[in-house]
C-alpha cells in the first residue's frame, strides 16, 4: 500500500469498502455490525479532519494576508477570486438546466411513485422547510450581519460559523500589515510555525485516509434505502451526473487555458482531495487536504492557496448550484408543471445566490433547494421526491466543489504571478531523529 499513490490507495480502501458491506449484507447482523463497529472508525476520521479545518483557516489566511505587505494585492486578489467563483457557478446553474430540460427526467415519474416517495421521506422534507423558512424569515441584511461574530473563539466553536472565522482572520491580518514590521514579526512567525504544525497534522491524518473511507462507504451501503427507490430516480440522477461530468471538464478547460497546464497535471494534482470529497460530503473537512494537494502539487503560492481555497470552501458551491437547478426542474415536471424562461432565469440568480450561502457541510445544499423551489413556485413538497438519492448525490456534488475551488485558486495565481514549481513534502520530511536535527527536502 504504501508504494501506492494517495489517490490509489484511498479508491481502494473506497472499494474494499463497498464489497466488504455487499458481504455483510448477506448477514441479518451484518448491517448493526458494520454500523456498531466499522462506522465509527469512519467518523473519527471526518472528525479528525473538521478539527483542524478552523485553526488551519486561521493560521493560514492569518499568516497568507499579512505576507502580502500590501492591502492593494489583498483587494486585487480578492476581486479576482470572487468573481472568478461567481462566473464559474453561474456556468454550472445553466449547464444544469440545460442537462434537465434536455433529457427531462420528472416527467418519467409515476403517480404511485411520487406518492411513495412523498410519504418515506415528509418527515425528513418538513424538518429542512422548516430551516430554510427561518432564513427567509431573516431580514435583508441578515446574511451581512452575520458575517461579523460578536465572539471569535464562539464563532471558531462551530464549524458552521467559517465565514465568520474568516473575516476574523482577513481582519486579523490587515492589522499585521498596518502596524509596524518589526512589532508584527513575533506573531507572524507564531502563525508560520502553527501553519507548519497544522500541515504535518494534515499528513499524519492523511496516512489512515484509505481506512476511513473504508469505513464510510461501508456504512453508506448498509444504509442506503431500497434498490426500488433508486430505479425510479435513477434518470434524475443520471441527469445530475452527466451535468457534474460537464462541469469537471470545463474546470480542466480553464485550467488549461488560462494556465498552461496540461489536464493530467490538474487531475493527478487535485485526485486526492476529490476522493476524499465524494467519501465525506464536506468541503470543508476536505479543506486541509485541498490546500496541501494545490500548494505543493501544484506549485501555487502559500498566499492565494491560504486566501482563495477557504472562501471558496464557504461561498463556491458549484456542484451545489448545478445539482439545485436540476432538481428544482425535476420537481417541476414531476408536478407536471412547465417553467418559463423568466422561472429558469430566477433559478440562476437564486442558486447562484444560495451557493454562496450553503455551509461546507453534508445536506447544507438541500436546505437552499426550498429557497430554490420556494423563488421558483415550486411545491416545497417535492423535497421528499429526491432524498433517496441525495446522499450519493451530495458525494459527488461536493467533489465537484472541491474541483471548482483548486481550478479558481490555479487561475488566480496565475493572474497574479503567484504559481511556482510543485514542492511535494511527505509525512516525515523534518523528522530525523538519529541526528536529532531539523532539515527540510528540497
């Protein structure tokens, strides 16, 4: 295993755990042992990861900004890279609509199937209607509002709370920058030298990678719902598969052009990251490990890296926005209703929107979907009609996410000249403890 590459090895560790729950589901006691005994060894691994996600946004936008020297690069950048997440999710919204009325997937649902799966999964629809209502309940400037956390150690408490932390840590360092060098070196180099510990952490967690999702995509199968459920949505989730597809290939397409890049460098650089964001559904748990594969795999500056990819893990959502759109349509049709121009056109502007406001968690994106829906005339009712296969989905929703986070981050730094040779680390690299000295692999 361990001459394998990262990426190898995780799909295998995906594999033998796909197989091994097939197995196990032969038993009467197969599903409560791999749920007892092999799921958690699972969540440990996603919690492992969530749990440096806040001190590596903090050490790294801390210590990437104040790098800088200059708040015009700062607001440079920044435009740069907002704009570029904007444009690319407004992209995957209308690939997504394209997908859906083209191959038209609702109008292929049953009477007795829509009811059957209207009356599995109310209960699980009602509960996200319910938090979607709370935000659209909120005022205008809620969502502004809450950017700023009245408490930064509360806002670095909830995983949640991401935006918050990273104005906390923008702020931060435009305060390195304003103030005196030599009075901002002391906490300059703290924030290095925790970067460099939160890095190594990411390596160590990365070597029990392949057994963790082992271990997750055990327990998916085991508790996946009837093979019945799936046949009957299987066009809708064919539909947002060959959407998601698109949308990778136009990732490398930019990649490519705007950097020069030959598409097996992108793949082979972000393949891990991508692996691990269809075995947890979160961007955010996969954020540690996407800043290691874009900085060292593929020479991009610790500067754009510690600055685009954790607003990007928060506001760009485009496997989110694309998969939105091609469920608010499949809802519609289903209802047997026929939405206009104008309605599709409120699709882009709303999904485009909710994108941004979606935490980089699992199931955050089917919470914006009523807002979707809601803005669409679309009965919120129809939820129901697509959670059976919203777990599987999300998987590969998320990777595309990740893609689209590593593909702006490459463009951006090259625009603004930050993008450089790989300087691949392994797990040991400072570790020599028979000399009992510290030294750094070229």
């Amino acid at each position: 295993m361990k001459k394998l590459a990262l990426h190898w090895q995780i799909l295998l560790g995906m594999a033998a755990g796909v197989v091994f729950a097939l197995i196990m589901t032969n038993f009467s006691w197969g599903a409560d042992f791999v749920s007892d005994w092999i799921k958690p060894f699972g969540n440990i691994f996603i919690n492992a990861l969530k749990l440096i996600a806040v001190p590596l946004i903090l050490a790294s936008l801390i210590k990437g900004i104040s790098d800088l020297k200059d708040i015009s690069k700062l607001s440079k950048m920044g435009t740069r890279t907002i704009a570029t997440y904007i444009i690319t999710t407004v992209i995957a919204v209308s690939i997504g609509l394209v997908m859906v009325n083209l191959i038209a997937p609702g109008k292929a649902i049953s009477e007795d199937t829509r009811s059957e799966l209207i009356a599995s999964y109310e209960g699980d629809a009602n509960v996200r209607i319910s938090d979607a209502q709370k935000q659209k309940d909120a005022g205008p400037l809620q969502a502004l509002e809450d950017l700023v956390p009245s408490n930064i150690i509360g806002a670095a408490g909830d995983n949640g709370n991401m935006l918050q932390v990273i104005f906390f840590a923008i702020f931060f360092g435009i305060g390195l920058i304003l103030i005196p060098e030599k009075t901002a070196k002391p906490v300059k180099d703290f924030f290095d030298g925790f970067n460099e510990v939160i890095l190594k952490m990411i390596d160590l967690i990365m070597l029990t990678a392949p057994y963790g999702v082992f271990a997750l995509l055990a327990a998916l199968v085991v508790e996946s719902p009837s093979a019945d459920l799936f046949a009957a949505l299987a066009m809708y989730a064919l539909t947002v598969l060959i959407g998601l597809a698109l949308m990778i290939g136009v990732y490398i397409l930019l990649v490519w052009v705007f950097t020069k890049n030959k598409p097996s460098f992108f793949i082979n650089g972000i393949s891990p990251a991508q692996l691990l964001a269809f075995s947890t559904s979160s961007s955010a748990a996969t954020l540690p490990v996407t800043m290691e594969r874009v900085e060292e795999h593929m020479g991009v500056h610790k500067e754009v890296t510690s600055f685009v990819l954790p607003i990007g893990a928060t506001i760009n959502m485009d496997g989110t926005s694309l998969y939105q759109a091609v469920a608010a349509v499949f809802i519609a049709q289903a209802f047997g209703m026929d939405l206009t121009i104008g309605a599709q056109l409120g699709i882009i502007a709303t999904a485009t929107l909710a994108s941004i406001g979606s935490a980089a968690v699992p199931g955050a994106g089917m919470v914006m979907l009523v807002i979707v829906l809601a803005q669409a005339g679309i009965p919120e009712a129809g939820l129901a009609l697509i959670f059976a296969v919203d777990r599987p989905l999300d998987m590969c929703r998320t990777t595309v996410n990740v893609t689209g986070d590593a593909a702006v981050c490459l463009m951006v730094a090259k625009s603004v000249d930050m993008m450089g040779p790989p300087n691949v680390k392994d797990w040991d690299d400072n570790y020599h403890p028979e000399t009992e000295t510290v030294s750094e692999k070229a």
